[in-house]
C-alpha cells in the first residue's frame, strides 16, 4: 500500500511536467515511472510511456532540456552514433529512447530551452502544484468521510506528568498556556513543544470559573516540552461544501508543520539523527501500514504529498526548485548557464540527497531494532 501510494504521488507530480508541457507544445519524448531499464514501455504519438526497474520516482524527459544537450545530439545524429548523455540528469534518467536523429528533426519552437523563461518555470513548477492539488483533493475525501477534532478540553491527565503537578484535571478547558491563547489544540500543542524545562501559567475553566495554575514542563527525548494532557475529541461530519473549505485549511496546516519541521532541524530543536530523526522508505512503509489500520492514510498520503512539492522547490538541482532558479538567473543575465555548470551545481544536490537517504535509512533502521516502529 505505501508503495502504491508513494507512486501514485510521483504518478501526479510528473503528470502535472507532463500536461503542461503538452499544452504549451514542448515536445515530450518519454513519461517514466521509476528509473533505468524500462520493463514496459510503449509509443504513442511521438512520446514513449513505461514503467522502470527501479521505483524511486519517475521523470519526464523533454526535448532539449539544455541547448548544448540538443546540439550534442544533433551532432551525434550527424556522425550517426548515440550520445550517451554526459549531464547528471541524463545520468540518472539513462539514454533516451528516442532515436537522435528524430530528436535532431525536432522544431524550434517544440524545444524546451528556445521557450520564454516564464513557459520553462511554468512546466517546471507545474509537478510541484499538483502535488499541492493532490494533498487538498486528498484532504477534501477526509472531510467528506467525517473525521475527529481534539477540542481545548482535557480528557486525561497523566498520573505524576507536570499537568497533575499543576493541578489540571479531565474537564478542565484550556483558555491560555504561557499567555498564548488556546485558540485550538494545535495552538496549546505547540506552546507546550516551545517551553520544555520551563514554569508558565495555565489559564483554564472549571465549573464555570476561571482558574491559573502553574505548571512546569517537562522535557521529552527530542527535547520539546511535554505537560502530560490529551484533549477531548468531537466528530465532525461536514458536508459537501464545508469539506472545501476543510481541505484548504488542513492542506496549509500541512505546510505550516512541515515548514516548521525543516526549521526546527535546521536551527537544531529537533534531531536529524536517531530514533527521533529523519525517516526513509522503510519508516515510510511502517507509517503507512499503521496509517491503513488507523484510517488515516489519505491524511499521511496529504502530508507525503505536500513534503514532496516542498522538497521538490528546494533551490538545487536536479530538483525542481534549481531548475527555476536557474532559469531566473539565465532571464537576468540574459544568456544560457552552461551544461558543465549545471552537471556541477547537480552533483552537489545528488550528494546531499544520497547523503540524507543514508542518515534517513539509518534512523529507519535504529527503531526496527529498538522496537520503535513509528516516526
């Protein structure tokens, strides 16, 4: 199921290359999921659609991603040899399974780097957007099925946590935390994450009173504060319309936590190594099948999807985000970046990927021997 998901979600991103390319005219020689060898594939019109042998994304090859990429091709059709690709991209995408000579036949104005800048960008930002509509689509049949909403009022206190230290008790109704103002639970969550260690006033109902007590956080494995409280759930069956309007506030939550996530890693609140460290494939199947079990797998399958196009616009290359910047950068210097460039800045962008799948793995592995399957 993780892996159906997973592809589904590269299915989307290159469809949205795809389909924009399509309509403004780039030609586009190959639709892959997965990389390297094809094990089926198959022409329709001048494109080649397939599956690959390694299913760790997929791509969409158009024709002449860089000026000296189509010229080296042309001459490679006039020598009547294949060119092998030299550049990263062509490196992970392999050779192309349109014959030189056809490609070198290709119009001028079907080629990716004679088009405006602001074409280039659109096709390039175009996977990213889908995932974003995906994650909302996802995020619009979890409403439509109903779903649970913790409420600011306390269902359990832990025996011996810093809220039974404080005095909380079930049916307390949390008004503020270390004067933020409890406006959700995701408002009183994260003032408990930011005040690990520290003693801050808690103003909550009772019976009709209100009360401030004081509490003193504790501190959790990863460092974030933790108080010992779970909320009270209501359910929630929205209709048709509402489900809209849910979609759209879930989906941008998503990207205020994820946002948040790669933050608190950069500035070190949260750990990049370790049980409660970045997560790779094999954290992402455990996830997934507690998600099935739990019914919240579109829900997981949102957050993938908006991590993804989040990633996916980071300013390096391959990935999207360098391709844009690059292509900002040839707009106001008014000429090409050249393909060597290109196959240097890439080199460091694989580097740090294959880097952090490598730390990503690690953690994943570190929790199935230590029994911490979840992230």
């Amino acid at each position: 199921m993780a892996a159906l998901g997973l592809g589904f979600l590269v299915l989307v991103h290159e469809f949205g290359h795809y389909v924009t390319a399509k309509i403004l005219g780039i030609r586009v020689e190959e639709f892959s999921i997965g990389f390297g060898r094809y094990l089926v594939k198959r022409r329709w019109g001048d494109t080649v659609y397939g599956i690959s042998a390694l299913p760790l994304g997929g791509y969409v090859r158009v024709t002449g991603m860089h000026r000296e990429e189509f010229e080296a091709r042309v001459k490679a059709a006039e020598e009547e040899r294949s060119w092998t690709g030299k550049d990263m991209e062509s490196r992970m995408t392999g050779q192309s399974a349109i014959s030189d000579e056809e490609v070198a036949r290709t119009p001028l104005e079907r080629r990716y780097y004679a088009r405006p800048v602001w074409q280039r960008i659109a096709f390039i930002i175009s996977g990213v957007s889908m995932n974003v509509v995906a994650a909302f689509v996802f995020m619009f049949f979890v409403g439509l099925q109903g779903y649970s909403t913790p409420t600011t009022v306390v269902q359990q206190v832990s025996p011996g946590s810093a809220a039974a230290g404080a005095g909380m008790a079930t049916g307390d109704k949390v008004v503020s935390l270390a004067g933020q103002p409890a406006k959700d639970w995701a408002t009183v969550q994260q003032a408990i994450r930011d005040n690990p260690g520290a003693t801050v006033p808690v103003v909550i109902e009772r019976a009709g009173k209100t009360l401030q007590l004081q509490a003193t956080i504790g501190r959790r494995a990863d460092g974030t504060g933790l108080l010992g409280v779970s909320p009270q759930v209501r359910e929630v069956q929205p209709g048709f319309v509402e489900s809209f309007s849910f979609a759209g506030t879930q989906t941008a939550r998503l990207f205020t936590l994820t946002f948040r996530g790669i933050g608190d890693m950069v500035s070190g609140k949260a750990p990049v190594t370790g049980s409660q460290g970045l997560s790779g494939p094999i954290g992402i199947v455990t996830i997934s099948s507690e998600a099935v079990r739990g019914g919240f797998f579109l829900s997981l399958l949102a957050f993938i999807s908006v991590q993804l196009a989040i990633i996916n616009m980071l300013p390096l290359l391959p990935l999207d985000g360098g391709h844009v910047l690059f292509g900002i950068i040839e707009k106001i210097s008014g000429r090409s970046v050249s393909l060597r460039t290109f196959e240097r800045v890439s080199v460091v962008g694989v580097s740090l990927f294959l880097l952090l799948a490598i730390v990503a793995t690690s953690n994943d592995i570190g929790r199935l021997f230590s029994g911490q399957t979840g992230l």
